[in-house]
C-alpha cells in the first residue's frame, strides 16, 4: 500500500473499531441529573449532560479565570451564579470574545458540530432548547452511536455521600448494561484516619491504629462495595508525593501502605481485579476553582515498579499526569506485564502531546497499551474527547504502519483491523479477565 493508502485504511478502521472506555466520570440515568435551581447542591443528580454542562467544565472555569480575574469577579460569586449564568460568563469571554482555539474550547465545537448543531450562529437559546428535548437514556444511546463507543466505566468513590447515599438507597443505580462501575477508594490509601473514622461510623470495625481486625474489617468493607457496585476494577489517585514503600517517618503514608498491602491488593488479588493507580495530581493548589484548582507534579516511577515485582499476581493499570514521567512509565511497563499503561491523563489529553506519547508508547510497546481513556465528565464530552484522539491516534499508526512495510512487512487491512481492536478493546478486557 502506497503511504496515502495506508492513511485511508487506517483512519476508517480507527473511526470504525467502537471503543471500550476505560475511565469516565458518567453516570446511569438512574444516579439522577441536576436540578436546574439545586437548593442541596451536594446532593445533586451525576449524569451531566448537554451544552451548559459543557461550556461549565472545570478545563473551562479555570480557561475563563485567565481572562476575567478572582479581582474582578470573586470565586464565591461565580459559583452563586446558576449554571445557566456561569454558561454565559464562559460563552462571552472564551467563545465571543476570543477565539475558541484552546483544546477545551475546541471540544465544544467538535461536540456541537457532530450532534447537528451549528455552533458559529452563536446562538445558545437555541441550543439550549434543543438540548431540552433530549430524554437522557435516549441521549446516551445517541451521543454513543456518535462516538462509536460500545462501553462506559464509571468512577464511584464510595466515600462520597452523594454517591453512596444512591447505591445504599437502590443498587440497582448501576445496572444498565451500557455502563460498569468501578470502585474509587482515594481516602483508604491517602487519609487513612478520615476513612477510618466514617468506616466505623458504617459499622466496620476499624481504628486509625492498623490492627488485624482493622484489616479484616477493610476487606470486607471493598468486598461488600464490590458486591454491590459490581465494579470491575478498583481505583485511586495519587499525589506527585506518593511513594512505595511509603517513607517511615509519615505515619499517614505508612498507613496507607499497609492499606495498600493487606487489604486492597488482597481483594483485588482474591477477586482478580486489576488496581489502577492515576498518579500525579496535586489537588487544590487553588481551591477556589473547586474541581479546576487541581494541578500536577512530578511522580515516581520506581515506586510503580517497586508494587509491580513485589506483587506480580496483581495486575495495575497506572497512568500518570507528568509528561516528564512518561518516558520511564513506558519502560516499567516493558519490564512488568502485569503493569498496563493507559491513557493520556487530564493536562495530557492535548494534541501535541497525545501525539508524542502515543508514538512513543508504539516505538517501545508494540500494540499492548490502552492509549486513550476520556475521562469525560458530561455525557457529550465523549464525541470530542474520542473525534480528537482517534484523529491523532490514527496518524501517529499511519506513520508506524508506513515504517513497518518501508522495512519489509507488507500492511494488511485485517492486521490493521486486528491491532485496532486491542488498542481500543480487547487490551483492556484480556486484562481483565487475565
Ligand atoms: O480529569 C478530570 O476531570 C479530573 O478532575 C479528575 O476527575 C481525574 O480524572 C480523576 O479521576 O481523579
Ligand atoms: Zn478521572
């Protein structure tokens, strides 16, 4: 096949292969939607969905903190606006008023443009309307036939009221076959104490002291929270500081590792469920964005390699947000088949360095990696987050593909056909079920 050949054949495959998405913030219909006017506003439904929800996005609350300052308009103020006034306030000054080139901004458009609407008549009444007439299940099965993706992962932190409060009123929440549940567990491995304090509250006969019957007790608290999530992996994020071993002298982190050790790679050994650590986030440097005051740091990457020899029945799937970690993730992985990397994570999930890592990850693994996951937290991300990614996905394989035949091994269309379908399915369910 001549290089345009190549290029065709492959980005129809990439576009056509449906897409497992590993790790989303979205919900079932059953979690609820929010309430326009919230008066309990932690309380408010988790399927997030249509335009003021896209244009209200965390990415995009701190992009319009860049042009109108904390100065002008104070933090507390903007989150009493409604969502539909804090929608404007983002359409004016990132949309109207400068052009929307940014990633986040461009997102918006691509989503617009494929569900039909015609963003450039800047016209958010009318979107607005359209947007009203959608039933939310209805809606999932169109904006996933859009993004041709056949599965959602969902993150449920189980140390969320909100969250929790709906599965313990209806387990039945989780049961839509077009969704998996996944259990979140940030606060056993970052803040023992505070998760032991609200476990013992739950009727888990747990202490901040990690005794045996702590540890008992943490078991079977994951395994009652599987049961009843059904979730088909457990999940933590973790700061740039995080460290396996854990260093002595923080009593917090040693607890934590013990945590990790005793109890949540126990479990996930006991049920065969991978671990999947995000690692890198340094949360709230500015707390006044709320969910867009997060930043990264750097990690480490020999810690990862550190858990992946010491338990090699378990299986990690790590990402990590440092582009500076990349490089090394990549090769960890090369030495650990029970490490799968995933993901272009939150601050990476930008063209130019979707297209270095990718490229990278192909130089130095072949086909056995999850490249993409959306991380999308309003339904209608999906069309974006995927149209982007497949685009440059499909690219950065155009070139590895062209490369491969230049040194003799011809492309076939069923390899390519082959190939696709691991790196955007069959990757994560043979790990799975591993
Ligand atoms: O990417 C995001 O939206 C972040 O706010 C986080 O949710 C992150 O992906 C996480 O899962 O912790
Ligand atoms: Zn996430």
């Amino acid at each position: 096949m001549n290089r345009e050949a190549i290029r065709s054949t492959v980005a129809k495959i990439v576009n056509d292969q449906p897409i497992t998405d590993i790790h989303t913030h979205l919900y079932t219909p059953k979690f609820g939607t929010p309430d326009p006017n919230p008066t309990k506003v932690d309380m408010s439904g988790l399927l997030l969905w249509g335009v003021d929800e896209l244009l209200t996005y965390h990415y995009l609350v701190a992009e319009v903190y860049r042009v109108v300052p904390a100065t002008k308009l104070p933090y507390e103020q903007f989150w009493k606006m409604t969502k539909t006034q804090q929608a404007d306030h983002i359409w004016k000054n990132l949309f109207v008023e400068r052009s929307p080139i940014g990633e986040a901004c461009r997102g918006v458009l691509t989503t617009l443009t494929k569900l039909g609407l015609d963003p450039s008549d800047r016209d958010l009444v009318r979107m607005r309307k359209w947007f009203a007439q959608q039933d939310p299940s209805k809606y999932i099965d169109k904006v996933m036939e859009i993004a041709n993706v056949d599965s959602l992962t969902m993150t449920n932190p189980v140390f969320d009221d909100n969250e929790r409060n709906r599965w313990l009123a209806d387990p039945s929440v989780g049961t839509d076959p077009r969704f998996k549940a996944v259990l979140r567990i940030d606060p056993i491995l970052r803040a023992w104490p505070n998760a032991a304090a609200k476990m013992s509250q739950w009727g888990y006969n747990v202490t901040e002291e990690v005794s045996q019957k702590t540890i008992e007790e943490a078991r079977r608290f994951l395994r009652d929270w599987l049961d009843r999530q059904k979730a088909i992996y457990m999940a933590v994020s973790l700061p740039p500081d995080w460290r396996y071993p854990a260093n002595p002298a923080d009593s917090i982190a040693r607890a934590g590792q013990t945590m990790l050790e005793e109890v949540v790679l126990h479990v996930a050994r006991e049920r065969k469920l991978p671990f999947a650590m995000m690692i890198g986030s340094r949360l709230q440097v500015n707390p006044g964005l709320r969910d867009g005051g997060d930043m990264l740091g750097l990690s480490d990457v020999l810690s990862v390699v550190n858990l992946c020899r010491k338990f090699e029945q378990n299986k990690f799937l790590v990402t990590m947000l440092a582009r500076e970690n990349q490089h090394e993730l990549c090769v960890a992985a090369r030495k650990f088949g029970n490490l799968m990397v995933f993901g272009c994570w939150w601050f990476l999930n930008n063209p130019s360095l979707i297209d270095e890592i990718e490229r990278m990850r192909f130089e130095l693994l072949g086909t056995s990696f999850i490249p993409q996951h959306s991380d999308a937290r309003v339904l209608d991300q999906l069309v974006y987050k995927w149209d982007h990614s497949r685009r440059i996905i499909a690219e950065v394989l155009t070139d590895k593909y062209a490369d491969m035949e230049t040194a003799g091994w011809p492309v076939r269309e069923e390899d390519v056909k082959r190939d696709v379908r691991h790196l955007f399915r069959d990757n994560f369910h043979e790990f799975l079920s591993r």
